[in-house]
C-alpha cells in the first residue's frame, strides 16, 4: 500500500459505513411513518430532522403515484450507487 493507501481506504470504509447508516435511519422513518406515531414523540421527531432535508427536495420532483411515496426508495437506490463507486 502506498504511504497514504491506508487512510483512503479507511475513509471509503467510513463513508460506506455512514451510507449503510443512513439508509437504516430511512427505511426506520418509513416504518415509523406507518405506525402513526405521534409527531411530538422524540423518535418521530429525529427521524423526520434527520430525513426530510434529505427526502423532501425529492418528493418536489417526483411525480405523485397513487399517494405511494418513492423518495425514501430514490434515495436509497442513489445511496447504494454511491457506495458502489467506491
């Protein structure tokens, strides 16, 4: 490995990690969206802080489907593509 192949290599693990992370965060707030919780609970209200920035400029753009929401899948799938690269 090259004097700094290491810290490259640590940074696409952790940045691989982080992703995984997040797409857990996403498919957790869809869970929770159907489970009607209410939103002052505090789990409600990390996922949607954590989520939306991130899922509401999506939905802007995607058409609406039957009232299905796609953004979480989009955002996964534009995720998983990342890690991929790496």
């Amino acid at each position: 490995m090259t004097r700094f192949g290491w810290t490259r290599k640590l940074g696409e693990m952790l940045l691989a990690r982080l992703i995984d992370l997040y797409t857990l965060i996403i498919v957790a707030a869809v869970a929770v969206s159907w489970m009607n919780l209410p939103r002052d609970n505090p789990v409600v209200r990390f996922l949607h802080a954590v989520t939306e920035p991130v899922l509401e400029p999506i939905r802007r753009v995607l058409p609406e489907l039957g009232g299905i929401d796609f953004s979480p899948v989009v955002v996964i799938v534009v995720l998983r593509l990342v890690v991929g690269i790496f």
